[in-house]
C-alpha cells in the first residue's frame, strides 16, 4: 500500500543461538503517525507505536502479546537505529506479570 515501508528481520534472544525472523511493516496514516505491524512465521502479530524518534533512531513499544520464549503475556519495547538501508537495535520483552525479562537483538533490512 501507499505510505508502506516493509522490512525483513532476524532476532537473536540472550542466550539463544536460533534466529528468528520477523518483519516489520511500518504504515504512515492520514496525519502522518507511523504504525507498525511485526509477523513473525509461523503466526504471531502485533502492533507497535513509536514512542520517540531522533536523527536516526526510533524507539517503538508493542501491545500486549505473547511470548513463547517466556511463555507470558509480555510487552516489548524496542531501540533501533538507522544504519544506511538496515535498522539494527535492541529490544526487551518485559512479562506483565512475574517480572521476567527478555533480551534480545535484531538487524533489518528495507525491502
């Protein structure tokens, strides 16, 4: 669609060694707020909003989903930066309930 900037993903959790890959679909609406969209395979989507942007960074903050990882209902909150045609950041799945954390990286290339 119009305004659709789609970019391909591949997670690494703390202490994992297995990839996993997602994408991260960012949509620009009608008075110019980005939101976006990550899908992991087989099947697990969210949303995000961006909670600030710099020169060529952007933090972003899931609703509410669930972690097979951490096997809870978490919300992640991601740091990535711009780096030519990639985003390359951070992220921490914080569970609702029990405090658990989980960390993570991630690089992204625009498609």
């Amino acid at each position: 669609g119009q305004g659709e900037l789609l970019w391909l993903a591949r997670g690494l959790d703390e202490g994992s060694s297995k990839p996993q890959e997602f994408t991260l679909t960012w949509t620009r609406s009608a008075d110019g707020a980005l939101a976006g969209t990550i899908a992991f395979r087989p099947g697990t989507t969210y949303n995000v909003k961006v909670v600030s942007t710099g020169d060529s960074t952007i933090v972003y903050q899931s609703e509410p989903h669930r972690s097979p990882s951490l096997n809870a209902q978490v919300v992640t909150r991601t740091e990535a930066r711009l780096v030519g045609d990639s985003l390359v950041g951070t992220y921490e799945a914080k569970a609702q309930t029990g405090g658990k954390t989980l960390r993570g990286r991630f690089t992204a290339t625009r498609q």
